[in-house]
C-alpha cells in the first residue's frame, strides 16, 4: 500500500477544472516547474552555454526544448561560419557540373555559379558555403540589433571569387557591433591546380570598429595603408600573417587597451617593440624565423612566452618586465650569462619553463616566489643551482642530472625523464637525488614499456640499471594510483613490483587487479575504447616480505591483443534505451 502511494504521488495531477493550470509533484512536494531551473537561467548565460556547444546543428536542436529555448536561439548572437562543415565535392571542369535546371535556380545560385565559372572552375561544397552564409546573413543576422561573436573559416580561399563576398560578411558583422571577430583564411593552392590564389587582404572596416574586443586573424593580409584604431580591443592574435614591425606598431598606437597579444609564425616581423600598452598581461612570440629582437617595456606584464626558432638569434630585453610572474623560453642561442640576467629582472617570478636552451650550460636560481620549474631538454646543461623554498613542482627532462644543489623544501611532485644516448637508466643519480628528498614524504614511481616498479618510502631504496625509465615523485596516492592507471592503458608493461607498507592504499588496487583475473570487467561497458583491465588475459603475483624491508608485490602480466568481447557490452546507439530500463528497474527496487 505505502509503495502504491509513494507512486501516485510522482504522477502527474492535471486539474481539469478551467482556469488551472498543470501541476506536476514530485515526492519531495516540489513543483516540476522547479526542477528545469537551466531555462531559468539569464539570458546571457543561456547564450554562453550555447557558445560551448561544437557543432551548430546542436545549437539549432536546443529550439525545440520549448519556447523559450527557441526565444533563446532565436536571439543567439554568437555566428560560426566554417567551410570544413561541408562536404568536399570538388568537379574539376566546370561543363563536369550538371547544374540543376534554370527555372529552379535562385538568384543567389545563378550569380556564385556565374562567378564560379568565370574563375575557371566549380567546387560545389564553396559553392553551397558560399550560399549557406549569404542566406544565414538575410535571415538570421539582419533582424539583431547586435552580435557577440563572428567567426569565418575559410579553407580554400581565391581571390577572384571569394574577396567581394568576404569583405561583405565582415562589413555586415561590424554593422552589427561585433565585440569578437575571427576570421581564418587558407589558400587554395593546393587544391585547385590551375587557379593562381592570392592572399586575402581584410579590409579597412576590420580596423576601424568601436566594438570589438577581440580579434584573431590567421593567414591574412593587410594592406600597407591601413589605419588602424580599435580603441575598445583587449585581444590581439595574429597568426601567419603577412605583417612587419610597422603593422604591429599601428595596432600598438592605435589599440591602447591591449591585455593580451599573441604573434605566431609572423615570418616578416624582424622587429618587435613594444611600450606603450599600460594594460598588456600576456605576449606570445612563437616562431619568427626573422625575429631579430624583442624589447618589452610593460609594467604590468604577468606573462611572456618565447618560442623562437632553432635557426633563430633574437635578443631580449625585458628590463621593464618588474610584475612578470610566469616566463616561457625556448630560446636556442640564450647563453648563462643573458639567462642569469634575464632571471634577475624579475623578482616576482612564479612559474619558470625553459625548453630546448641547448646554448645554456650553468644556471643558478636564487627566488622565494618560484612556484614550479621546468627544465626540459636543455642537452648542454651541467650544472644548476636552486634555492627556492617555496617552490611546490619540478620537472626535467634530459641526459643526466645536473643538480648541484637544490633547497625546495615545500616540492610536491617531482617529474624525472633521464635519457642517455645509450639509452640505459642512470640508477645512481637518481638514487643520489632521491636521498635528498627523502624527509619529504615522497612515493617513487618507475615506469618503462616493460617495467613498472613503486616505491611508497624511500628507505631500503636500491635502483638497478635498466632501460629508459619514467620517473616521477609524489606525496599523493591519488597521484600515483592515476598514473599507475595510465601508464598501464598505454603500454601493457610485463612486470609491476609494488613496495609498499601494510597501511598502503595501494593494497585496494593489489585486490583490485586479482579480482578481474577471476571475473569480467564491466568498467567500460559503454565505451567503444576499453582500458587495460580488458586487454589483461593473465596474472601471476609473488609476494616477499624481508623483516626489515616493506612489502614486495611482484606481477607478472600477460595481455591479449585485443580487448576481450563481453557478450554484456551494449551497443552504443541503444545505450540510452537500455540505461533508461536500468534506471526503472533500480527505482521499482528502491520503492
């Protein structure tokens, strides 16, 4: 009787009286209408919400939800325009293409495919590119008063056909005081073999809007006159652009409130100075193969990464840099003594990633605000000092350890990637280094493609020489179960050997790793990618417990070459039906 009312009470009551409306009681008293509290949201948010959706076609699927989702993608502000969406279906000829018959052509058709066959050739997905935007513009676009974001993708851009278009969407995107514009451009070169493609040339309106905010630009050009004055814009990126030193000047003298700048494989900027942006907290500068020099003068700069190329020998001068916080470099040519002048520069440096400095040999940090430090590749590197108390990760990744010295009282984790030519395992200075943080509480973690070994304390440590091992420290067993997890998804080691103690969390994986000898994982019943535990066809475990050592767990593993067929794994598509059943019969078990 009690399971009955507990039931009619989550059923539906409809008052058939007139004048009320439907209620719908849940067993907790609640109305239904409290439980959709996602439509409730402002309207704002619902939109950002709608932004993080990847495709458009699910954005369009949210109108159907009810009517005030469709309010809502009605008023949608944010447009993706990305030409890859189409399918390729190229004709190479243009008397290949069997339009369809005139009567049944619009005007739109019959004027990009006159356009198209004066251009020399056909491609039907531009084609109905071309037309989707044109007819999203008339019908979705026009009606706002304002858009947030416009993006354009375009993938085999030419000239002849495409700029009039092009120019026409941006114009109308600024019209609409767009706050982010994104245009991508790629040549068609390569795919249209008797077409001669030009860059594309943005036009004056792209500079010139009070609005926007944001603007990213890749594969673009510009023409030498432009004028450049977005008084509103906060991000700058550009990259594969066609730009010198006095393009990047113009968007500094014309664009004042600049916070964050990014310059990518701009191959003819020679140059680049930079202080007059009191607002600038991030520059990027990756990949100028021309990139002569850098000079920075921002005071409120947090954030500087350098990635310069190998062939590449720009100088850096940050000297009015005093605030930055986090410093990237992959910097070739940098030398010890430009290295220690430019740690000295900055004082509140919390975050350090060096990677491929091949020029630097001897480094030495003295900080109390250094939180993390990577050294990664830096093969000439021989000696390096650290003194940073405060410092909480470190990682390195190179032929030997080149640590003299190293105060880092508060690490926590602790990332190692040895490897010599000769490729073997370096057991004594890894051992050398350990010892040295051994009070710390750290648990050890070894890894190669045939070996995995974890170490829970460092007392009894004794490493023999092996092949190229992964090594990592860490005071988290959460840590270490995760990359035990990982490493075992990836490469199907042969060995483990756990030395742990009595009281270790890793007992609960031992017990864990046993039990699917025995039985069929079901950890992955609905997904088409299974982890480790059903590629694992065998298990043999040894256990050895010296008196005054912790407890040694030996497995040997064997695996399958493909993952067991479970005849309970459940077709995707039905999994939703069969998840629904599931949940019916746990409800009927709880009433």
């Amino acid at each position: 009787m009690k399971k009955r009312k507990r039931k009619a009470a989550r059923q539906r009551k409809v008052n058939t009286k007139k004048g009320k409306r439907m209620e719908i009681t849940n067993t907790d008293g609640r109305a239904a209408d409290d439980a959709d509290r996602i439509s409730e949201l402002p309207e704002h948010i619902l939109h950002h919400i709608l932004c993080l959706l990847r495709w458009p076609k699910d954005i369009v699927r949210t109108s159907i939800l009810s009517k005030k989702w469709k309010v809502i993608w009605e008023s949608f502000t944010s447009v993706d325009f990305d030409q890859r969406r189409f399918q390729n279906h190229k004709v190479g000829a243009s008397n290949d293409l069997q339009s369809p018959p005139v009567e049944e052509q619009s005007a739109s058709f019959k004027q990009v495919f006159k356009e198209s066959l004066t251009a020399g050739y056909v491609d039907l997905r531009l084609m109905k590119f071309i037309l989707f935007v044109e007819n999203t513009l008339a019908t979705r676009i026009e009606p706002l008063p304002s858009i947030q974001k416009f993006r354009l993708h375009v993938s085999s851009f030419v000239a002849d056909l495409m700029t009039p278009y092009m120019n026409n969407w941006i114009s109308v995107a600024t019209d609409k005081n767009v706050k982010e514009l994104d245009i991508h451009v790629k040549k068609a070169d390569d795919v249209y073999e008797n077409v001669v493609s030009q860059c594309y040339v943005l036009p004056q309106v792209a500079f010139a809007s009070r609005t926007i905010t944001s603007l990213k630009l890749h594969g673009c050009g510009m023409d030498v006159s432009a004028v450049i004055k977005l008084q509103n814009l906060r991000e700058l990126s550009m990259k594969a652009m066609r730009i010198n030193e006095n393009v990047v000047h113009k968007f500094v003298q014309g664009c004042p409130l600049i916070e964050d700048m990014r310059l990518i494989k701009c191959h003819l900027l020679k140059f680049l100075h930079v202080s007059t942006l009191p607002k600038l907290k991030r520059l990027e500068v990756h990949e100028g193969s021309n990139l002569r020099s850098v000079k920075l003068e921002a005071p409120n700069l947090e954030t500087f990464w350098f990635h310069g190329k190998k062939s590449s020998r720009c100088k850096l001068i940050l000297a009015g840099c005093g605030n930055l916080k986090n410093l990237m470099l992959r910097h070739t040519h940098m030398a010890d003594k430009s290295f220690q002048e430019r740690i000295a520069e900055f004082p509140l440096l919390e975050n350090l990633f060096l990677l491929e400095c091949h020029a630097l040999r001897r480094m030495t940090i003295l900080s109390d605000k250094l939180k993390k430090l990577s050294v990664v590749r830096c093969s000439k590197l021989k000696e390096a000092n650290i003194d940073a108390p405060n410092l909480l990760s470190f990682e390195y990744t190179g032929i030997e350890l080149p640590f003299s010295s190293m105060n880092a009282s508060q690490l926590q984790e602790v990332k190692l990637h040895l490897k010599s030519q000769k490729q073997k395992f370096h057991p004594l200075e890894v051992q050398k280094f350990v010892q040295g943080l051994e009070a710390k509480g750290f648990k050890l973690f070894l890894a190669s493609k045939q070996d995995v070994i974890i170490y829970e304390e460092m007392r009894g440590i004794h490493l023999l020489p092996s092949r190229d091992f992964k090594i990592e420290l860490t005071k988290s067993s959460r840590v270490l179960r995760n990359l035990l997890n990982s490493h075992l998804r990836q490469f199907h080691p042969k060995t483990l050997i756990l030395m742990t103690s009595p009281s270790s969390d890793l007992l609960a994986f031992k017990k864990e790793i046993m039990m699917n000898k025995e039985k069929t994982p079901s950890c992955c019943k609905y997904y088409s990618k299974k982890c480790w535990r059903h590629y694992l066809e065998d298990i043999r475990m040894f256990e050895f417990s010296p008196s005054n050592i912790n407890p040694n767990t030996s497995f040997e593993l064997k695996w399958r070459s493909s993952p067991l067929s479970l005849p309970e794994d459940t077709d995707i598509t039905g999994m939703n039906e069969s998840m629904v059943h599931r949940d019916t019969k746990l409800t009927d078990i709880d009433e």
